[in-house]
C-alpha cells in the first residue's frame, strides 16, 4: 500500500497578532463568523491530536501541521525528540499552500483553507485530514482509512433539505437562519454541485482520507470553482466543502467507499454543558471497544477543572516515548 501522511489545520485565535489581523477585516457581512472566538481559540489540543497519530497510527509517514504565521508549542517540543519522530514533523505555512493565490491572505476561513491542503509540497497521493480537534483513541491500521487505494468514508446518506419538508418549512419561516453557516447545509451543497440532488452522504467529525491527485485534478479542471470559494477570508453560506466535494465526486466515479460505521464519540461542547457529561463521554469512548475516533469541539469553553480533567485523561492515553535513543 502505498505512503499515508496526515494534515492538521490550527490556529492559536488567542495570539494577539492573530487577532490584530483578524479584527481588521471585520465588516457588518462577516462579523458573525469573524467573532466567533471559539471558532479560533486552542487550548493545544494539537499535540495530543499528532501524539494520537503517532500512537495509533504509526504507518503515517509524515505529519503536516499547517498554520498561518504560528508555530505550535509541540513543534518546540519536537526537538527534544528522537530523529525517528522528529523529522516527521512539519509545519507549514499558508503561504506555500497559497503561494498561487496570495492575494487572498490573510485567510480566517477554515472552508478557504482545507480546500488548499493538496497542495502542501512533498504530501502522499494518500493522507488523513484532521481538524486540531480530532483524536485517535485506539490503534487504526492503514484498511481504516483506505480500502484497496480509495478512501474510506464514514457517515449516512440523507435527503437534500430542499426534499424535507419540515426543513423547507423551516426555511421559509425562519429566512434568517438560512445566513447563519451551517455543516450539514454545507455537505448538501457539496453534493450538489457533483449531481446529487435528492439526497448526500452526511459526514461527521471524523478524520477524513482523501486522494490527493482526485483533487489536484478536480480544480484543475475547474479553476473557477476554486477561485471563487477561496475568496471570502470568513466562511460564506455559499462555500462547499473540498472534502465533501471530492468524496461525492469519487463516489459517484467508483473511487470511493463509503460505510455507515463511523466509529465517532463526537461532543460539541456548549457554555450550558455539563462538564460533568463531557468527560463521561470521553471516558466512555476510551473504554468502547467500536470507537476509534474522537471529536471535542469548542474545549475551550470548558472550565478550568473539567478542562484539566480531560487534557490529562487524553495525555495518558495518548502517553508515548518520543525522546532520542541513548546509544
């Protein structure tokens, strides 16, 4: 089977040059999206999320942390590594990604910036693409991801919500909410832009496989696609999802499979949480036998006990030995 190398977006939304930056794109259009702190805010969960892969998935060869203008702690944390860890650890920046399209830095805009990843230079044909919020919590061998060379996608098929009525109901009652992003809304569309128009395969928070010459060749072929969903520097109602594009793209061209185990704890954690649950859930998740993957959205929102509570129940998980061999 040929290489597998993960990516992971992260931003640190609380360093102040980031907001500097930011704050001086806010109009009334974007401002929704724009101050949106939790959207931006990290409490380092990416270094638990590449000790995670290095763990749980020692296949992958490289690991690519992409990043605007940043460098995460773990990449200070690396040089203390052995040289089999450390040199697979890579950080690069938007401008190499971008180095075409320039003119659309700074970018706030998760949508812009995954539609980019292909094009980290040296990335496998294969890799998985994380969120900095997404976790392996058991051993995953390279058939999780990839079956037979074409990627494995996890989630259900649901109808478009043009075809539900009480979502068409919904839309005509509630008109405002239809300018408020939506992830669901977002997959619909990706779909539809590849055919499906009565119903779309809805993924979840899972790590994603993906193709990297499926893409490459995708946008090729549609420079102006890319163009214009790279051109917000916040998320739009009108962007898809590159991954979700892809996915539909592949199913639809017999080079994808797609199965209803999603192997997920997913836990989107809100200010009327209780803390209490959230790390029942993680603990629960460890323990299950079927979980492979976990999604803590919006940690940041946890206090500081319950946050301290789960960042150590995830590190003794994660623990490995990445420290230089004597001898």
């Amino acid at each position: 089977m040929k290489k597998i190398d993960a990516v992971i977006t992260w931003v640190d939304g609380q360093d102040p040059a980031h907001i500097n930056r930011r704050s001086s794109f806010v109009t009334n259009q974007n401002k929704t999206e724009a101050t949106n702190v939790s959207r931006f805010n990290q409490v380092d969960e990416v270094s638990l999320v590449v000790k995670s892969i290095f763990k749980f998935a020692p296949f992958v060869r490289n690991i690519y942390i992409l990043t605007d203008q940043q460098t995460p702690k773990i990449a200070e944390e690396s040089k203390n590594w052995d040289e089999s860890y450390n040199s697979r650890l890579k950080i690069i920046d938007h401008k190499e990604v971008f180095k075409d399209h320039l003119e659309v830095l700074p970018t706030f805009n998760a949508s812009t910036i995954e539609t980019m990843i292909q094009y980290i230079s040296g990335l496998s044909d294969q890799f998985i693409y994380f969120n900095d919020d997404m976790f392996l919590i058991k051993p995953t061998k390279k058939e999780d991801w990839f079956v037979g060379g074409k990627p494995l996608i996890r989630g259900k098929w649901l109808s478009q919500p043009n075809r539900v009525w009480y979502k068409k109901l919904k839309a005509i009652m509630l008109p405002h909410k239809s300018k408020v992003w939506s992830f669901k809304k977002a997959q619909a569309l990706s779909a539809e832009i590849e055919g499906y128009d009565k119903k779309y395969f809805r993924t979840f928070h899972t790590p994603r496989p993906l193709n990297k010459p499926a893409l490459i060749n995708y946008f090729q072929t549609f420079p102006k696609l890319l163009k214009k969903q790279i051109q917000s520097r916040f998320r739009t109602t009108d962007q898809f999802l590159s991954y979700t594009l892809i996915w539909h793209y592949s199913i639809k061209n017999n080079i994808a499979i797609t199965t209803g185990n999603t192997q997920l704890e997913e836990v989107n954690f809100r200010k009327k949480s209780n803390p209490k649950k959230v790390l029942k859930r993680v603990k629960k998740a460890i323990e299950s036998k079927n979980i492979l993957f976990l999604n803590l959205q919006n940690l940041d929102l946890l206090e500081a006990t319950s946050l301290t509570q789960v960042i150590n129940t995830l590190e003794a998980l994660v623990d490995i030995n990445l420290s230089k061999k004597q001898g």
